[in-house]
C-alpha cells in the first residue's frame, strides 16, 4: 500500500511526493477561479461567537493602552506554554502563543535589556528566579552583538545614521514554507532532515560552515519534534499530512504558531497558503465534506488567529514602528504562468474576511497583482480596498521573473522563494543624513560629533552641486562598509544565539541567503540634490562652521512629478548605493538586497536628521519608504506613481519599493463601480511599468483628522501606512499628523 | 497653416469625469461666455494661459499615461472653451486619431464658426446645454444661442455622439418646470448616450476675488447634491436612458 495514500488520495503527480516540493504539488492541484464573489459565504454562528469574544478582548487591550497581559514565570519555546483557547467550542482552528489570548510572551535570546525594558513600560516584573538565571548563564545575541561592533559602527548608530537594526531583539523577516507540514507530515519532514545529516566526513573548505549548519539541522529536527508536541497538546497528531482542509490549515497555522512561539522577530510573516488550502477545500467541497459558509468558516477563524498574533515591544520600538505591528503578511494570488493566476476561491475568502471580520490591519493582506489576473477578482480587490483601506498590492509582472511563482512577501515589500530562500534583515541606513555627512565633512549635524574620516568639508558659500555629488559619492561607500559590517555582526550573531530553529527547519537545509539593506529619506535626498543643482543653496552654518540650514533660492524639480530632471537624480543615487553595498562579502554568502521602505520609521529618521538643503526643516519627518515628500507631488496622482514606478527593482531595489497611495473617493470617480474600475486602471498601469508595491488608500483627510480628535466613532479605521496597515487610533500623534500631512490626491 | 501651439490653463492626467474612462483632459484658455455660475474664472482670456504646447506635446503627455488609461480611456479637450483653439485642437485630434486614441471636446458649443473638419476627429461631444429658452441662455451666459444652435445641428448632421450637461442653480432651474422641459429639448436630440446634472457649488469665490471679478451669486447657496441627484434621476425617466 502505498504511504499517505488516504491524506493523498486524489491528488495527481507524483514528483511532489519524492521530495518536499510544496510549488510542484500545488502546480498540479489547484483549480483556477475566474469568476466573481458571488459564491461567497457570510460568517458562521460559530465565527460569530469566537469574534465577539475577541472584539471583546481588542478593546479591552486597546483601554489597558496597548497590552493586555504578559507570561511573567514562562520564556519564549514552542513547547513553553500550555494550551490557550478563545472559546474551545466554536474554534475550528485551535491554538495560541501561550495559554490565554493576547497574552504577550517574554523573549530574552534576542537581549535581556529590551525584554526587561519592555515588561517593565507595560507594568510587569520578571519571575525573578527565572530573570536571575537567564541572566546568569545565557549570552544574548545583543551581548554578542556588542561584543564585535567596531567604533565607527557605534557611532553611526548613536548619530541615528543606522537606525532600527535588529540588534537587541529577533530579527524576523524569515518565512517557514508552513504548508510543508500539511503536506507531509512533520515525521516525513523530520526523515529528509536527517537524510541531510548523512555526512561522514567535514568539508575543510568550508569548516565553520560545515560545523555551524550541522549543529542547526539538529536543532532543526528538534525543533520539529517539539511543534509535534505543541500540536499534541491541543488534541493533534501531526506527525502524518492533513487528511481535509480543517487539517491542511489546523497544521500549517501549528507550525507558524510555533515560530510565533520560539522569536519576537519584528515581522513574522505567515507565507502564501490561501491556494495551497484550496486545493483541500476544493477537495472537501467535492466529497460532499464541507459547505461554502463552513469553508469560509475554516478561512475566518485561520484570519481571527493571525489577528491575535502579539510580541512584547519598548516604547522606544513603537515610536519606530507604529501601532504594534507584526506583519503576518499574507500573500495572495499572483500568476502561475502568463494564461494562468493562482486565484482560486480561497483567494477571495481571504480578502472576504475583511468584510466578515470587520477591516483589519493584521493579517498583512497582500495582492500580487499582474495584468493578466482574472478582471473578477482585480474587480473584487479593489471594492475590497475602497470600502476597509486594508490591502497592499505588489507586482507579480515584475517579481516573478526573479523570484518564480512560489515567493512570499516577508514584512511588507520583500520577496522570497517559499523554504528555499531566507533574510538577513538589515533595517535602514539614513540617506538625507549621509548628504548633510558629505556637505560638513563627516561631522553630525546635530550632535557635532565626526563619524566618518577622511571626507573634507565642504565650505562654499553657495553649494556646488558637482562638488557635493563627488563628496556624496565618497561618503556613501564608507557608510555602505559600515553599515554591511553592522549587518555581518548582527546575523553572526543572530545565528548564534537566537537562532529561528521551528523556522529554518520549514526551509530547505541549503537555503539561498539575502542580506535586506535599506534606505530612509530617500526622495528627501534626491529634491536636496535637485535644489542645489537646479536652485541657489546657501548653507547657513553654526560656529563650528557645520551647516545646520540652508537658504534656498529659485525653484527646483522635486521628486514624484514625472519630472526627469530630478527622478534620473534619484535613481541615480540609488543604484549608487546598491552598488557600494554589493561590492562587499557577505555573512554566509548571502546576496545584497536593498529596499525603499521605512514602515513608520521615518517619522523618526527625520527627527535626527537636521535641517536639508531642499528646505525640509530640522526634524520634520521624510516621505515614507520611496514616496515624494509630502505636498511636493503636485502634478496629479498618475505623475507621482510614474516617478516612484522608475526605481529599478532588478539587481537595484530588490527587496522592495514601498508606495503609499492616498486618494480622495470622489477624485476616484462618481459611484463605487466607477471606482472600482479606474482604481484597477491605476493598479494596472503602474504595475505594467514595472513597479513592485503600492499601498492604497481610498479616504479623506478631513476623515482622519475627525478620527484623531473622536477616536470612540473609528474603532476599526485602517489605513495603509508603508508596507503595513495599522488601526489609525494605535498611532501616536506624531504619526497621525504626518499621515495626515501627506499627499492626498484629489479632483483638480 | 497656423502654429501649432495651444493655450493651456491647466492639465489632469487623471481625468475621471469628463468622457469615458480614465483620461488626458486639457483645459485650454479663452472663452466667449460669461456664465454667472463659471469656476473657472481664470480660463476666461486666450492670454491667462500658464502652458504651452503643441500637438505632439500632447501625444507625448499621453504616451505617459496610457498604462493607466486602457483600451477606454483618451484625450478631453476642455477649458476655457476649446473651440477657442478650434485650429490647435484639430490638428491635436488629427494627430491622436492617426495614433486611435479616443477624442472628446468638452463645449458649450457657442462659438461662432465652421466645426465640421474639426467633429471628423471627435468620437464624442461633451455639450452643455446652459438654458433650453433663449431668453433664460442669455440671461445664464452673457450671449445668445445662436452658436449654440448651429453647433448641435452640426453635430447631429454628423451623428456625434453626445453626453449632455446642464448646472443645476438653486431659484435658476432646480424646479420640475425646467427638468420637463430640459426632457422636452433632449427628446429631439438623437445620438444621446448620457445626461448630467451638476450641482452648482461656490468654491470658486475666492478665485473671483483673487482675480478682482464681482461675484454675481454670493446670494445664492450651493446645490444641494442630493436634489441634484433626485433631479437627474427624473430626467432620465423622462428620457427613458439608465
């Protein structure tokens, strides 16, 4: 009898089953869907039942001012914690990060300091017995990490030219192919890892190499025995594959629930799985097993989870990254081949759970848009899009040719082959700051200090735009080796001791590695450039001849108006830097990528950053990720969208290029159908020039500013921020008036 | 053969409302009528101009949008009032229908002059038709509507496809009288494809007063967009068109 036969039976192919090939046994199952919503189910009672007692729960965290409860005697581990449930009867899919809902885990591999600091911000004191011991015989990837940072990094760090590095708690940005479990089977999984430890013999060439991933496949089959654990401890066996589609989604939740479980890493993303599932609930639907409305059932509850999924943050990461996010980013759709999308279905009730569940910012809903998408279902998203404002759409067209058609998106923007390629995310370095760097000669413009040797100061009275470029050009290779450094030291140690073991052990055991670098300030930099070369720019400069603000003189093009002049400046300058970045070795060969994505961050990128020469003020916020400064896109939304969709993603800004998009309802058209028809128009067109993300709003900015002063009469306002949706009342001021300062585009 | 140079006041790449689908609306400079309810004061004299271009700028401008404009989108030529320029936008529509880009002139019709070369290259006239009775046309617009009249009819000669417009003031024509009779006109109108009612709104004062213009309805509100809407709907019951 031939193994796996009841689990399997049905399904065609055979290759999928000799080796872990997740892609090839959803090539050869999935049934394409190219009609519209008409089929789709309203939430069952006992949907119903579970998401009122989680309404319940939100708003009960949201009135404790964010956090609702924190495991205080029990660490991180996916075996750590006893079952949780919402309400055991009506859940169909079970399980939780510890033994009660939104209930924060305590994480201290990532560094002791931030853990404590952020019980403490909340209200909670460690177990002291556990605090004492933890401290007393565990190195954290922190300690490690300060252990090896040379001084020049230090410094580039406290002068706020690297910001946000992942080097005092998890991470994240790594995808496990969770379906794998599903599939499989954790015992198959745990048989082709062992296969994998079939060595005799070290290879001297590569000996720490060698050494090191030898040690982590162990823990990797350890880490696969304890998610079997895990899931027997909620009444599961997963040892062998999903045998309906209650299981396919139960199992592969199981293993991104342990992964949710073991890290705290800043973005934790669940994968591309709506299809994968289909193919199960087709599967059922044919049996006669399951209903529509029990299926949606299947997909709202999975939804509800995902939107329960919390790690304990400092204040400090809140003012970072807004509104207590954690990315589980969801990927949909996308193409299989030119003809053929993966839109099945379940890629409509994915998108249908907003509708269902209210909107939402989490999971991170994600369109991989193509022009050849079926027209129901780009119609769908886009009705989706304007009534909750909760989707993200990137570019399939323009992903697929480098990634195939089995990626995710980790976070926001980056793309990665599912289980066969992993990241080392590496934050962002402050492009606006490393202009003011090459103008006063590697002195920081606010604290005084000299961060970088060897560049000279610039002391014309009005800026010569070759001269500053030259120096520019000087400045951004030594901040590409620092900052590669900081990153090399991060991941070393990061492996070492937080390593992602439930993760990485859903990846193939020789895994294609990337190194995510990234940009804030990015279209701040370009309009600097453009004004001192196109404007009269006169530093004006303190008593220790530093320029802290600059008289401008003249007009000059800006970014995000279609206007060469200036967007040639910034692709320029940004292929510059990616190219300084790839010309150093990376940590475990990992290949250099490099994203314009700030998430929230450039609210706090442009508070350390001093005054620029394109009249951006000293502490005034940066655009977010690759947009045009707010205000200065005035030529109307298709030039602001034909500026951004410039950037080269290939071999540029491959891991991202992140576009928010606001835009009044009745700039959009008259009535919702019209709508709906120009928004796919505008999707479709700035995806055919070969951009790769954009985020959509459809809202007014007198809606915002009413929701900022009433908060009680929005309870469930999203809004796309950059690369993530947030509830609009979990941002601070700071970042509520710089959303609302943004360009809307609206009717001229 | 004249310059080939328009006179433009302003440039939506994205417009949504003036013809179908997503499109390139110029608005050119110039116009002959002095309409009470006008917003766009600024576009009344050939010279108010902030632009010029010529008809390849413009195939060019719209060689850069038309990812996003589709198979049913194209190019509006709006004002001011473009039959000002009927000789820059005949060669513009010349130009595009070499290139099957779909054309439509937004107009009041009332300019005096042979438009039949030009209507050859225009897929759809966008026609405003300010007042059904001639003594109400002159009140509304400062001139008769004698132009006006010849327009349509040459328009109808050429089987033009048309969308019809009418701003709707409050205590001017909101009442059921002139939505009849508005009905009565359109009903000898062949080639109809839509009708519109826009609401007047008085967001362009401060653009009279900028530009030092009395403004001749301060004492008249703004539409309310709802009645506007009822009013629509019942014109196009009368008409029978969705």
């Amino acid at each position: 009898m031939e193994k796996n036969q009841n689990e399997w039976n049905g399904f065609v192919g055979e290759d999928w089953k000799n080796s872990i090939d997740v892609s090839g046994f959803i090539d050869q199952n999935y049934t394409e869907y190219t009609g519209d919503e008409g089929f789709l189910a309203p939430k069952s009672q006992k949907t119903t039942a579970v998401w009122d007692k989680c309404k319940k729960l939100l708003e009960k965290e949201n009135k404790k001012g964010g956090c609702l409860n924190v495991e205080t005697n029990i660490l991180s581990g996916i075996t750590a914690f006893k079952p949780g449930y919402i309400d055991k009867k009506n859940e169909v899919i079970v399980g939780l990060q510890t033994d009660a809902p939104l209930k924060r885990i305590v994480n201290m591999y990532g560094g002791t300091k931030i853990a404590l600091k952020a019980l403490e911000a909340h209200g909670y004191k460690l177990n002291p017995e556990v605090q004492k011991h933890f401290i007393a015989y565990r190195k954290t990837h922190n300690d490690g990490v300060f252990d090896a940072y040379t001084p020049i990094i230090r410094r580039a760090r406290k002068n706020g030219l690297l910001t946000g590095l992942p080097d005092g708690y998890g991470r994240g940005r790594i995808i496990g192919d969770y379906r794998r479990i599903a599939l499989y089977g954790i015992d198959r999984l745990i048989e082709e890892k062992q296969k994998d430890q079939q060595q005799n013999f070290l290879d001297e060439d590569n000996l720490e190499e060698n050494i090191r991933l030898r040690e982590e496949v162990s823990e990797q089959i350890r880490a696969l025995n304890q998610i079997k654990e895990m899931a027997k401890s909620y009444g599961y066996d997963i040892s062998r594959p999903a045998k309906n589609a209650q299981e396919a989604i139960q199992w592969s939740y199981f293993g991104y629930l342990a992964g949710a479980k073991e890290n705290n890493g800043a973005a934790t993303s669940m994968g591309r799985d709506a299809t994968f599932f289909d193919i199960y609930i087709e599967r059922d639907l044919k049996n006669g097993t399951l209903t529509e409305i029990e299926a949606q059932e299947l997909v709202d509850q999975f939804v509800i989870k995902l939107r329960l999924i919390r790690h304990l943050r400092t204040p400090e990461y809140d003012e970072l990254f807004a509104g207590d996010p954690t990315w589980v980013t969801e990927s949909l759709a996308g193409m299989f081949d030119d003809k053929h999308s993966f839109v099945t279905k379940s890629s409509f009730r994915f998108l249908h759970t907003l509708e269902n569940l209210d909107p939402s910012a989490e999971p991170n809903l994600t369109v991989l848009w193509s022009k050849n998408l079926p027209m129901a279902f780009k119609k769908y998203a886009s009705k989706i899009s304007i009534r909750t404002d909760s989707i993200q759409y990137e570019g399939d067209d323009t992903m697929r040719p480098l990634y195939g058609h089995d990626y995710a998106i980790s976070c926001c923007v980056s793309s990665m082959k599912e289980g066969k390629q992993m990241q080392f995310f590496g934050a962002r370095c402050n492009l606006a700051k490393s202009l003011l760097y090459a103008i006063n000669g590697g002195y920081d413009e606010i604290s005084g200090m000299k961060v970088i040797d060897g560049v000279e100061k610039i002391d014309d009275e009005v800026l010569d735009y070759q001269k500053v470029r030259k120096n520019y050009s000087k400045i951004l290779k030594t901040i590409a080796k620092i900052y590669v450094d900081a990153n090399n030291i991060i991941h070393y140690m990061h492996d070492k001791y937080a390593y992602e073991a439930s993760q990485m052990a859903l990846h193939d055991t020789h895994v294609e590695r990337l190194m995510a670098f990234g940009v804030a300030g990015f279209s701040c930099a370009a309009d600097s450039l453009s004004a001192i070369k196109y404007a009269k720019v006169t530093p004006i400069r303190n008593k220790d001849n530093i320029a802290t603000d600059f008289k401008i003189e003249g007009e000059f093009p800006k970014f995000g108006n279609d206007d060469s002049r200036v967007d040639d400046i910034a692709v320029e300058l940004i292929q510059e830097f990616y190219d300084c970045l790839k010309q150093h070795k990376l940590y475990r060969n990992a290949k250099a990528t490099l994203s314009l994505l700030t998430i929230t961050s450039n609210v706090m990128y442009g508070l350390k950053t001093g005054s620029t020469p394109d009249g951006r003020k000293a502490g005034q916020a940066f655009a977010p990720g690759a947009n045009p400064m707010h205000g200065r896109d005035c030529s109307g939304a298709l030039c602001s969208l034909n500026s951004v969709a410039k950037i080269p993603f290939a071999n540029c800004c491959q891991d991202g290029v992140s576009n928010t998009f606001s835009i009044v309802p009745s700039a959009l058209g008259h009535d919702e159908k019209e709508q709906i028809s120009n928004l796919v128009n505008i999707i479709d067109g700035y995806f055919i020039q070969g951009a790769q993300h954009i985020n959509v709003n459809v809202l007014n900015r007198e809606l915002l500013i009413d929701a900022m002063n009433n908060p009680y009469k929005y309870p469930n306002l999203t809004i796309r921020v950059s690369g993530y949706a947030v509830n609009f009342n979990k941002l601070d001021r700071a970042h509520q008036e710089e959303v609302i300062a943004r360009t809307f585009h609206e009717k001229r | 053969m004249k310059k080939d140079e328009g006179f433009v006041t302003d440039i939506e790449t994205m417009g949504l409302v003036d013809g179908p689908g997503m499109r390139l609306v110029l608005f050119l400079s110039g116009c002959p009528l002095r309409c009470v309810y006008c917003h766009n004061p600024e576009t009344w004299k050939l010279s108010d101009y902030t632009k010029t271009l010529s008809s390849q700028n413009v195939l060019e401008l719209y060689n850069k949008f038309k990812v996003y404009y589709g198979e049913s989108g194209g190019v509006t030529f709006s004002g001011g009032e473009p039959l000002v320029q009927a000789d820059f936008v005949l060669t513009c529509a010349k130009l595009l229908k070499q290139n099957n880009i779909h054309t439509a002139l937004d107009t009041s019709g009332s300019v005096s002059g042979d438009f039949s070369n030009l209507l050859d290259y225009i897929d759809l006239v966008i026609l405003d038709i300010k007042a059904v009775e001639d003594d109400e046309y002159k009140k509304i617009c400062g001139k008769t509507p004698e132009n006006f009249k010849k327009f349509l009819t040459v328009c109808q000669q050429k089987n033009k496809k048309l969308w019809l417009r009418q701003v709707i003031v409050p205590n001017i024509n909101d009442d059921d009288k002139h939505i009849k009779s508005l009905a009565n006109y359109i009903k000898n109108i062949k080639n109809v494809e839509k009708v519109e009612l826009l609401p007047y709104h008085s967001l362009a004062k401060s653009k009279y007063e900028k530009l030092n213009i009395p403004y001749r309805l301060n004492s008249t509100p703004d539409m309310d967009k709802q009645k506007c809407a009822q009013l629509e709907k019942k014109l196009k019951q009368l008409l029978n068109i969705s």
